[in-house]
C-alpha cells in the first residue's frame, strides 16, 4: 500500500511538473512552448513586467507575445491593432 502511494505521488508531482511557472522554463523550453501554440521564428525574448515577450510570426504575420508568470501566451495588443 505505501509503494503504491509513493508511486502516485510521483505521478501527481511529475504532471505538477509540466503545469511549473514561465520563469521556470529556459530559453528553449520557452521557445518550443510558444512554438507548440503554432507560432514560428520566435526571438526578441525578453522579461518584462507583465512576464516574458517575444516577438514571433503566426499565420505570416508578426506578432508580439506575452507570457505570463502562470505560462499563458497571449498576443499584445499593439498601437496600431488599438486604433481600429
């Protein structure tokens, strides 16, 4: 019984593991975390206040990502995309 629940506290921590906040990723996991959201040509990776940005291209246009603190990527409004 006690093996078995060592085992599944395993599991819990190795799924718990994969969920780990955007400062705890390097660089390339970063990169592929962005790029497994369907983006490409990720770079200009940079931190920032409201979490990690970078510059990226989706659908053949360029954008600019933010990555928050919980791992969520989402596309920073820019002045122009405001305006309309």
């Amino acid at each position: 019984m006690r093996a078995q629940m060592i085992y599944w506290a395993a599991i819990v921590l190795a799924i718990a593991g994969g969920l780990s906040p955007v400062h705890a990723l390097t660089q390339e996991e970063l990169v592929a975390k962005i790029q497994a959201a369907g983006y490409s040509q990720v770079s200009e990776i940079k931190s920032t206040a409201e979490g990690t940005t970078a510059k990226a291209v989706k659908e053949g246009k360029p954008v600019t990502l933010v990555v928050d603190s919980s791992g969520q990527i989402k596309e920073q409004k820019t002045e122009e995309g405001a305006s309309r």
